[in-house]
C-alpha cells in the first residue's frame, strides 16, 4: 500500500512538475523584457539588424509617431511559434511596450518577428495596433493585408530590415489614407453604387420577359389530367414508348424494360451467368425472332442479336448493350415522330432558355461581388438574377418535347403511372406483376416495387419457357440478378483577436 502511494505521489509530481515547465515556457516566451522609453527597434538575435538599420528604423519609427500619433515598437528574435502563438505574443508585446513607457495603449502598435532558429529564411510575423486604429483605418482585414503583402514577401528571402520598412510603410498609408483602395472598390464607390444596379435589374427584367414569352408558346394537352389507374391503357403501345410519352422524351429505361416484353413473350429467356461482387447475374438467350413484334422489340432484338455468340448474350455483353441506348432512342422518337406526337425544334428554344439562365447566373454573380465590395445596393440586380437563373433552368428542363396531340396522348399514361405508384405503397393494392413488369421498368418504378419483385410469387418473365428444356433456377434468376446486370437502366433517367485594452492584430508565416 505504501509503495503504491509513493509511485502515485512520484506520477503526480511529475505531471504537475510538466505542466508548471510548460506554463513557464510558454509565460517566458510572452515575457518581453528590457523595453526602455526611446528605444523602440529590439533585435534580440543580434543579427538581423546592422547598427544602420537599427537607427533608421528608429527614425522611422519616431517620424510615424509624429505623424500619425502610432508609438510602435519593434522586436525580433528566434523563436520557434506558430501564427496563432505569435498573434498571442505580438499582443503582449504591446502591452508590455504600454507597461514599460506610459504610451496609451489605444495608439500602441507592436511588431513582431519570430525567426525560426538555425533559418534565414522561415519565420513568423505579427502586428497588433491599438483600438484607435483598429477601430478606424487600420480595420482587422487591413492588419492581415499588412502581415501577409507587407511583413511576410521580405522575410523569405532573410530581409528582416526590407520586411519593417515595408510594414511600417503599409501602417502609415493605412492610418494616414486608409487601407489601398483597388478597382474593385472604386468600381463599387462609382457605377455600382449610381447607374449599374439599375441597370443590371433592367437587363434581367426584360430577359425575364422574353423568357415567359417564349415558354408561354409551348405545347399544352387539351385534354385535362386524368384519375391514376393501374389498369394499362392499350395494350398496343410499347413500355418504351409509353415512357417516353410520360418523361417527354425518351428514357435509358427502354432497352431494358422491352429485354423483359421479350422474355414474358418467350422471345428470349434468361439464364444464371456466374456472379459480379458477390451478386448472380444473368445471360440472355435468343429463342424465337417472330415473337419480337413492334418496332422496339425488334430493334432490341437486333441489338442483343449483335452480342450473341451461338444465341446467348452474356452477362457483359448485355451490360454494353443496356448502356448504349441510343440506336433505341432513335426507333422510340421514330414512333413518336409517325403518330405525330414529337415535337421538333425544341432544341434552340431550349438552349434559349439555358442561355437565360447564364445570364442570370452572371448578374447574379457579378452583382454580389460589387455588393460585397461595398455596393450594397447592387443586390436589387443580384437577387432577381438568381431568380432568372432559377427560373431558366427550370423552363429548359419542363420545356415538352412533345406536340399537342404527344401531350394529349400522355394524358392516360401519366395515369397510369400514377396510379401504379400510389399501388406500390399500399400491399393491399393487387397489380399483375407478370403483365405490369416491363412497364415497372419503363416508368421507373423498379426501387418502389422491389420488395415486392423480390419476395412475391416466381415471376413468368423469369422461368423457363413451356415446352423448353431449360432449367432455371428462380433463386438464381429473379429480379435481383436482373437489377444486378442491367443497373441503373431499370430506373428511368434521361439519356482576429482583441487586446485587454482594446485594439486588434494579425499573424502570418512565410
């Protein structure tokens, strides 16, 4: 028991013993002894300052005082501390300057220099004014402005001397005229703050104008939106034709929800094909070309018939070929375009309407940066831009692809597909999932029907044609394996700190 209270005792004394050093250390580096009235350039390394540097910075020094009413004083030394450490010391420095001389502290200044030992060219600079300045033309963003343009470029190169001379130059100009004033600002003091935000808001009234005036112009049905449904509206209408009505325009969905069309109408079948991350996936095998009726399904057909080696397509092949759907989306707009349904020169209209949005995107911009720069008044340009460009790209996206007939004709779909969602969130709602899966896919339904696909009854897309003497297994192939080897195609989608007594300062490194 007692040897155990002594190694605790030992323990505790060396921790406090740890603490007590590092507070000493740390009470030592903010500790700025010597500081004499008069003297105000301190070169504690005995290095960086010749004697004629020392005595012009003092004259400097004096001339500052004399002009501004800034009494600064000067420090350099080795020590190494990081930014933050020498903001704190940079601080005290100028306390101890007002301790040490009587000086106000509201028009005491401190600049330090914290030069890395064994280094000519590392080191870490602060400044800390007193809240005359800090309050007025020497404002926290103009100390970090001296420290970083003026204290630091110098002291790169190991020129302790260039980097006061050019600190105190930037402090005087500062206290005297105020922080520079770059074109930006005199921008924001001229047009931004007189004729541009006016002018800026005119420019993005009138393109709003133009932009309702054309997008009032677009197709509308005639026909008013119907009850959703689960009841398909034909049955002579391909899902990916059926989607491309409801998306207005065609869907990267097509190619995989006809590959299932085709396997419910035993045109091809489905078959394991290994595994991908630890997921089966499936191949395709061609069965008979006669039941691919329509323009897509044959198209679909041609295309997975490319793949095939000795009628199946694998699982790889079939990934490539549910990845490019163009060829597709050319026979769906085909179909569109021979009922009238696809609307053509859609295209510039759009790019309109994206060019709109750029405009409003750039008053937006351009406005809040004159306004941040002290043109506040510019926001009544800002805020409407970023309205234009909400609104351009909105209307480039809604603008429909599809005529006024297209639009009528998507009326019952959009039912249908609505009708079939709200279905899918109620397990009461019964829906035919043989028949209703290739559109499932089509309107990209998938994600809100697959609990059910995966652990409802076995579904015909999936077994083995009758009369075949194919045997394929429903926990090998199913839905999951499906999802696995065409991805996202079963989805639709088209293609500064404060002194005690007041004042503010600024640290940074080379």
């Amino acid at each position: 028991m007692t040897r155990t209270r002594l190694v605790v005792a030992i323990v505790a004394l060396g921790v406090v013993l740890g603490l007590t050093g590092c507070s000493t250390s740390s009470s030592a580096d903010a500790r700025f002894d010597g500081l004499v009235a008069g003297e105000r350039v301190y070169d504690r390394t005995g290095f960086s300052l010749d004697g004629a540097e020392t005595d012009a910075l003092d004259r400097r020094l004096e001339s500052l005082r004399a002009e501004t009413g800034a009494d600064v004083v000067v420090y350099v030394r080795e020590l190494d501390a990081d930014p933050d450490e020498t903001l704190d010391q940079v601080e005290a420095l100028q306390q101890a300057w007002v301790a040490a001389t009587g000086v106000d502290q509201d028009v005491a200044g401190a600049i330090l220099i914290n030069r890395e030992p064994g280094t000519t060219d590392e080191a870490r600079a602060g400044i800390f004014v007193g809240s005359r300045f800090d309050d007025g033309n020497v404002p926290s963003n103009e100390q970090e402005a001296i420290v970083e343009d003026a204290l630091i470029p110098p002291l790169k190169d190991g020129d302790v001397a260039g980097s006061l001379n050019a600190g105190l130059d930037r402090l005087q100009s500062s206290i005297v005229n105020g922080p520079p004033v770059t074109a930006l600002d005199r921008f924001a003091d001229g047009p931004g703050s007189t004729w541009l935000p006016w002018t800026g808001l005119a420019v993005v009234l009138v393109a709003a104008v133009a932009a309702f005036s054309l997008y009032r112009r677009r197709p509308r049905p005639s026909l008013p939106p119907e009850s959703p449904t689960t009841h398909r509206p034909d049955h002579r209408t391909d899902p990916a034709v059926a989607t491309a009505l409801v998306h207005r325009s065609n869907q990267a969905s097509a190619t995989s929800a006809t590959v299932l069309a085709l396997a419910a109408d035993d045109a091809v079948a489905f078959e394991p094909d290994g595994k991908k991350h630890g997921k089966p996936t499936i191949r395709v095998r061609l069965l008979d070309e006669s039941k691919a009726r329509g323009e897509v399904p044959r198209a679909v057909w041609g295309r997975l018939a490319e793949h095939a080696v000795d009628g199946v397509v694998d699982h790889a092949a079939l990934t490539k070929v549910a990845s490019n759907t163009r060829s597709i989306g050319r026979v769906v707009e085909a179909e569109l375009d021979a009922r009238g349904w696809r609307a053509h020169g859609t295209g510039p209209v759009r790019w309109a309407f994206g060019g709109l949005a750029l405009l409003g995107g750039a008053v937006m911009v351009g406005a809040a940066v004159v306004a941040a720069a002290g043109a506040p008044i510019m926001l009544v340009a800002a805020i409407p831009g970023g309205l234009l460009l909400v609104t351009g790209l909105i209307m480039t996206v809604a603008y429909p692809g599809l005529t006024a007939a297209g639009l009528d004709a998507a009326r019952p779909w959009e039912a249908y597909r609505d009708g079939m969602k709200a279905a899918a969130k109620k397990d009461d709602t019964a829906v035919d999932l043989d028949s209703a899966l290739p559109d499932i896919v089509a309107l990209g339904l998938g994600s809100a029907y697959r609990k059910r696909l995966e652990s409802g009854p076995e579904l015909r897309a999936f077994t083995a044609p009758a009369g075949l003497p194919l045997a394929v297994d429903p926990s090998v192939v199913n839905w999951a394996a499906f999802t696995a080897t065409f991805g996202a195609s079963s989805s639709s989608a088209t293609v500064s700190g404060g002194g005690a007594g007041g004042g503010g300062g600024a640290a940074g490194s080379t």
